[in-house]
C-alpha cells in the first residue's frame, strides 16, 4: 500500500485478522494522524515500514510489543518525544530507522542492547546525551551507524577497537573531536564516513590519508583539521574538506573522483600541478569547487580533459592571466551522474548563484555552473564560453576582463543567472540577449557598456540595479531616453510614431468639436430654443416608453399568478 495518496487509516481495520500478516507497508501516503491502536496487534510482523506519511504524536511503548520485527522504518515523519526504551524488547531487529522526525531526549539504553542490529539510523532529530564505547560493546554485527545532525558527545577511549567493521558510519554535527579518532584505522570496510562540524581541531595524522584511500566518500567539512596536504593523493570518488585549516599546494586527484571540494581552506601555488597531471585517462570529475583559498597563477588550459564537469567554482582566489579557450569541451549533452548507494555523500554544495549564495543538495545533478569570480583574471572573455548552451550559472564578476560581450551570448538557451559585474567591458549589449528566455538573474553593473539596452520582456523585466554603473546606457529600465544621430528617439518604430499621432489627433478633434457646438449654443438663440426642445422630447419619450412597458410587464406577471 506504499505510495497510494492514503489519508485515513482507518480504526476499523482493527477488527479485521491481520495476525498472520508479516510485512506491512504504508510508506509515501498523507495520514497526518498518530499510530493507530490496532497497529500494534500485528503480532507476527516482521517488516514494518511507515515512512515518509506525516505521522504524528508520540512513538507508544506498545511498539515494543511486536518482538518479532526485523526491519522497522518510521523515518521522515513528525513523530516527537523520547524514543521508547520498550524497543530493546526487539531481539530480532537488524533495521531501525528513525530519522528526520522531532524525536528529543536520550537514546535508551535497551537500544544498545540489540545483539542483532546491523543499520541503525536516528539522524535529523533533537537527540542528545553522551555516547561512549561501552554503549557499542554488544552491537557486534553493525554495518551502517547514523547519528547525524543531532547533539550527541562521542566520548571513547583513544585505544578503543570497535567490535564492529562499519561501511558506513555519519555523525556529522555530534562533538567528536578535538582529535581525529583513531579507531577509525581500524574500520576495514568502511565506504562512507562524515565527521564534519564535529569539532575537529588536529592535524591530520599520517595515517589518516592512507586510510582515505580506500574510502569512497569522506566528509570532514566545517572543522579545524590542518596539514600540508602537497604530497597527498586523493583517491575517493566523494571529498569534501572544505572550511578547514589545509594548506600547502592543492593535492594530487585520481582520474577516479567525482567530487572534489576543498572551499574555504589556506591553499596556494598554482592549480595546474593537481588537475592537469591527470591526461589522456577518461576523468569522472563532476563537481571542484576551489573557491575561497590563495591560489595564484594562471588558469591552466586543460579543460578538454575534464568533459564530465558540471560545477567549476575558482572564485575569491588570486587567479590571473586570461580564460581560457579549452572550457568550449565543457558541454556534455547529458546530465551527470552524481547518485551513491548511500545517498548521503553531499552534505551541502555552496554556489554563488543569482546574485547569492545558495545551498544546493538533491537536484545538483541537474545545475551547470561556471565561477570564476573575484579573482584577477584579464582580457576579453573568450566566444567559446558563450557557446555552452547548457550552462546555466555563469559568474565572472569582480575580474578585470575588457572587451565586448559576443553576440553568441543567444545561444546560451538554458541560462539562468550572468553576472559580469565590475569588470571593464564595453560596447553594446547584443541584442541576441532577448533570447535568454530563462534568464532570471543579471547582474552587468559598473562596466562601460554604452548604447541602448535591446528592448525585450525579459531584459526590461529586470530593474536598474542590474545595470547601474554604466553611465552611457539608456533606455528602460533607465530614465535615460536614448537619442539617435538623427534625433528620432531609439527603440521606437513607424508604428508607435502613428500610433502616437493617431491619438494625439483623436484628442484635439474631441476638444475642437466640443467647444464649437458649446459655442454655437451660446451665441445662436434660436439652435439653442431648439436643441434643448429637442432634450425635453427626448425626455418625455423616455418617460412614457419605460411606464408603459413596466405596466406590460406587471400585467403578464399578474397573468401567469392567476393561471397557477
């Protein structure tokens, strides 16, 4: 019964024999009411999934009841309160989800007493409370642990060996640090791990970059960690180290990784030594974001190696020299590929889109994006990047290009947010502008652009903050009417000169008729006896006509409350 728009659970189902029911399934429907009572005498249910179906209320202790469950997922719902400790009465579990609810308080001490639970989720509540390696002694067969988003203390010894091996293991947000654990050396199989805003304030030990070599996807964003990381090779498919303490060069990628954020960290040196030492092997990289470090030099010319990139942010370093003409191969036809078993590997990707920072996660794989902004790149902008007619972010602003923005700039179909601002280019805004048609963010303020802005709905639906700075702009949104050689008004046709004239003349006829008959009245005596005669016949004839039809009237109505 999972995804059919059910809104009523009905109580009646209670008096139905469900006894010898072992798999229940209620997921993706609209309830928006609390657990009903019959629920809980499923005596035999082994498969219990109730996800995403706006429940609410408390979780009953009669949960506990059904000591046959081996997968429960109560997960994206609006339960709240504590998590009933009758649940460690479920010695069969293998599955617990409880995420995304309101859930607060601690964690029972029955749920560490589940000797066969292999997944345990309770990320995205209010839970909280001290967590130590006691509490996992017994949890021998765990696989995947998500604490996430919570305020747990992980509080373990540092010569703790886990009973466990775990693929996966997020408890990002939950105090973990100050010191990089070192049990997780010990995790063999791990493919996911997220420790970010954890309060990690260490140097990467020697140890841990090899560990990362053999894990998929690793978060350590949003902490403390530092290291010259110039002679690591990052070998994960999903990295994200971003707003840290790393420095040094930017680290060796393999052709293998997908998504590459190192934002908001103390790199420098150039960038070619990472990204282009990685030629003539097929390159899986998708996402790099290196915004917000101290990069310099000039923007390598390898691009045609990385045909895969969907998102490429460079902004706020110290970049110099000219773009690049290799970024024309960066127009894949199809959309990118970014999915992972997990589903979490992407915590938050960060893009300086429509003029602010937005936090992109689920529809990622479908946004095309190019930052290049407050850097010191020069020259013109090269006519191969208005040929990439997917891109749909383009940011350039706070650079000191020069030149003309080309024409080729229409064949941008698909985008959605330019801003060239604080640059100095010049000349006219193309006309070929008015064929952005999704266009909804533009930004070309304090350049030199000269001339008429292209009439269109979708530029002149943008105000004068978009072009602000360019002082010999004119026409809309500016006041500023622009004027030809000849003096006709630009931006005005044959049309709209006799449309004018038309009603211009309407308008003096009108006044002229007016005053003449005013004028004969006055002064003729005998038009003026007989002008308003004529008023006072037309009056009576007026009068007469309306009684006379509403006494016909009154007669039928009469008429027909007779016949009945």
């Amino acid at each position: 019964m999972s995804a059919c728009q059910l809104d009523n659970i009905s109580p009646s189902y209670g008096y139905a024999n469900l006894t010898s029911l072992t798999a229940l399934d209620l997921s993706y429907n609209k309830f928006s009411c609390e657990l009903p009572n019959w629920l809980f005498n499923l005596s035999n249910v082994l498969h219990l999934d109730l996800s995403v179906s706006k429940f609410t209320g408390l979780l009953p202790e009669s949960l506990g009841n059904l000591i046959y469950l081996e997968f429960v997922d109560l997960s994206n719902n609006s339960f709240s309160g504590p998590i009933p400790a009758t649940l460690g009465n479920l010695s069969s579990l293998t599955f617990l989800d409880l995420e995304k609810n309101q859930l607060n308080g601690t964690l029972p001490e029955s749920i560490w007493q589940l000797p066969n639970l292999m997944a345990s989720s309770v990320a995205s509540n209010y839970l909280s409370g001290v967590v130590s390696e006691v509490n996992f002694s017994r949890l021998s067969r765990l696989k995947l642990l998500d604490m996430a988003a919570n305020a747990f203390i992980i509080d373990v010894n540092s010569h703790w060996i886990p009973p466990f091996q775990l693929q996966m293991i997020s408890i990002g947000s939950c105090k973990l640090g100050p010191k990089l654990p070192a049990w997780l050396q010990t995790q063999k199989s791990l493919k996911y791990i997220d420790i970010s805003k954890a309060g990690l304030v260490d140097a990467a030990p020697d140890w841990f970059w090899n560990f990362a070599a053999c894990v998929k996807c690793i978060k350590l964003s949003n902490n403390a960690i530092s290291g010259d990381l110039s002679n690591v090779l990052l070998n994960s498919s999903f990295i994200d180290l971003s707003s840290n303490h790393f420095r040094g060069q930017l680290p060796l990628i393999s052709p293998h990784i997908t998504m590459y954020n190192v934002a908001n960290n103390s790199f420098s040196g150039p960038i070619s030594p990472s990204i282009c030492s990685v030629v003539n092997i097929e390159n899986k990289l998708e996402v790099m974001d290196l915004s917000r470090n101290n990069l310099s030099g000039d923007l390598p010319d390898c691009w045609r190696h990385w045909q895969s990139l969907l998102h490429l942010n460079l902004g706020s370093n110290i970049l110099s020299g000219k773009i690049p003409n290799s970024l024309d191969n960066w127009h894949n036809d199809e959309y990118g590929s970014l999915d992972y078993d997990y589903g979490l590997y992407l915590e938050n990707l960060m893009l300086m889109t429509k003029g602010r920072e937005s936090e992109y996660t689920k529809n990622l794989e479908y946004l095309r994006a190019i930052d290049l902004s407050s850097n010191n790149l020069s020259r013109s902008i090269p006519t191969e990047i208005f040929l990439l007619a997917k891109l749909q972010s383009l940011n350039l602003s706070q650079n000191h290009l020069i030149g003309k923005i080309s024409k080729d700039i229409g064949s941008m179909k698909s985008l959605e947010s330019l801003d060239l601002s604080r640059n100095h280019l010049f000349g006219e805004i193309p006309s070929s502008m008015s064929n952005l048609s999704f266009l909804s963010y533009l930004n070309l303020s304090y350049n030199h652009f000269s001339g008429a802005i292209p009439l269109s709905t979708q530029l002149q639906s943008f105000d004068a903050l978009s072009y602000i700075g360019n002082p010999q702009l004119c026409g809309d949104p500016f006041p500023k009417t622009c004027v030809s050689l000849n003096g006709t008004p630009v931006g005005k046709n044959d049309d709209d000169y006799g449309n004018s004239s038309f009603y211009m003349g309407m308008g003096v006829g009108f006044a002229i008729g007016f005053w003449v008959v005013c004028g004969v009245l006055f002064f003729n005596r005998t038009w003026r006896h007989v002008y308003f005669r004529f008023l006072d016949d037309m009056k009576d004839w007026v009068y007469v006509t309306t009684v006379l039809k509403g006494n016909r009237f009154l007669q039928n109505l009469r008429s027909c409350n007779f016949c009945k």
